[in-house]
C-alpha cells in the first residue's frame, strides 16, 4: 500500500511538474498532449516488472532536472542531482551532460575547461553520495551490475531480424515501443526545436549507451526520463504553429 501511494504520489506530480515544463513553449491543450503522450507511453513499462520502486520518483526528480538546468538555477541543479542521482537513483548522474552543452558558449578550448569544471563541481556531491552508498553496500543487498552490452545487443538484434518471433514473444524490443514514432519525430524536430532541447538532447545517447552497458534493456521503464525530452522535441516538429511561437519572423 505504502509503494502504490508513493507511486500515485510522485507520478502524478511529475506529470504536473512535466506540464509546467512545456508551458513555457506549448499551450495549456499542446502541453496537455504531451503529458498524454508520456502517460501513454508508460503502458510498454508495465509489460515488465512494472516500475521499479524508485522510477516514479525518479520522474518528478528528472523533470524538475530539466527545468532547473532550462532556468540556470544552478545550485538548484546540484541539490536535485544529490537527491535523484546520489540517494534515489543513479540514472539521474547523466544530467550534467545536458547541463554542460546548453552552458558551453563557444568551442574554444577555456570555455570548454570553464564550462566542464562548473559541470563537475555541481555534480560533484551526487557522484561522492551515490560512491559512498555503494561502496557501503557492497555487500548487502547484492548490486547485480554486470557487463551486459554484447548480450543486450545480440537479443536486440535478433528480434529486429525475426519479427515473427518477436511480435508474441520479444521483450528487448521495448525501448524502441515505449515512444515509438516519436522517436523519430524527435530526430527530424532536432533542427526545429530550440536550443535548450537541442543541448539536452546529447543526454539521449549516453543514457541509452549506460544502459546498454550495464542495464537489462527489456526493462523499458529505464526510458521513462527520456520522454521529457523526447516529447517536446516531437512536438515542435507536429506542431507548426508551436515552432511560429516559439522563432517569430
């Protein structure tokens, strides 16, 4: 009873907190959609091991994220990564990636140096929390984290190759499931979107290589933070007139 409050709890604040966050380029129906589009989405989690117990805090936590990085509340950022990366889930330590782009101003080499540093300064107390904790339980309970990237890909393959099969019986196929179309529809609205979701989306690629790395990919719940980027960004390229708003003439 106590996990279906939490869950209640936090995912419906996430969802309030993921409405918010759109508002600022998206209408009251637009944003509406897209947390529609979110809640939908989910459905693909639960064909596995439901969410895991801290997934939907984790949601609230990497929303929030977001828009502190979009608002430039730095130490905001930092207390919200030592809360979601460093004591609830350390899925949440690939943030400062999205930080670091939308904060670096130009290629030069100081600029580089400046922005990376800050980056890792704010990061700083999560990754020294999440080490601490981990290093203390080493032992008890057992952390099952393997090397899985050559199996992750050839079981991901192999259901590519034989959709037959896993039409009724695949499972690593769920990641690609759980946004589906707006997968793609986020990659073509790369270029209509603005620059905020352009710097954020390098978080993308290495949330995804991580848990190829070390994660169990049918567990499609792991994808779940992905769509406050995903979802605005295949918003703009649905939407002409949130792009007109957004880049007047």
């Amino acid at each position: 009873t106590s996990y279906a409050l939490a869950r209640f709890l936090f995912v419906f604040l996430a969802f309030v907190a993921f409405h918010y966050f759109l508002r600022k380029w998206f209408n009251p129906v637009e944003s509406f959609a897209g947390v529609l589009i979110l809640n939908g989405s989910m459905v693909v989690a639960f064909l596995i091991d439901d969410l895991q117990e801290s997934a939907p805090l984790l949601m609230l936590l990497f929303v929030l994220g977001l828009w502190a990085i979009r608002e430039k509340k730095d130490w905001l950022f930092a207390v919200l990564l030592l809360i979601g990366g460093g004591l609830t889930n350390e899925t949440m330590l690939v943030m400062p990636v999205g930080y670091f782009f939308y904060r670096l101003q130009s290629k030069k080499l100081a600029d580089i140096f400046k922005t990376g540093a800050r980056s890792g300064l704010l990061a700083l107390p999560a990754f020294l929390t999440q080490g601490l904790l981990r290093y203390i339980t080493r032992n008890n309970p057992y952390l099952d984290t393997k090397f899985r990237l050559p199996d992750n890909l050839d079981r991901l393959w192999h259901e590519l190759i034989n959709p037959g099969t896993t039409l009724f019986h695949g499972t690593f196929i769920y990641p690609l499931l759980i946004f589906s179309v707006f997968w793609f529809f986020a990659i073509l609205g790369y270029s209509k979107s603005p620059p905020f979701l352009r710097s954020v989306f390098w978080i993308v690629p290495f949330f995804i290589v991580g848990n190829l790395i070390t994660g169990i990919i049918s567990e499609s719940r792991q994808m779940i933070p992905l769509g406050f980027i995903i979802i605005p960004m295949a918003l703009f390229f649905m939407i002409p007139e949130a792009r007109a708003r957004s880049f007047p003439d």
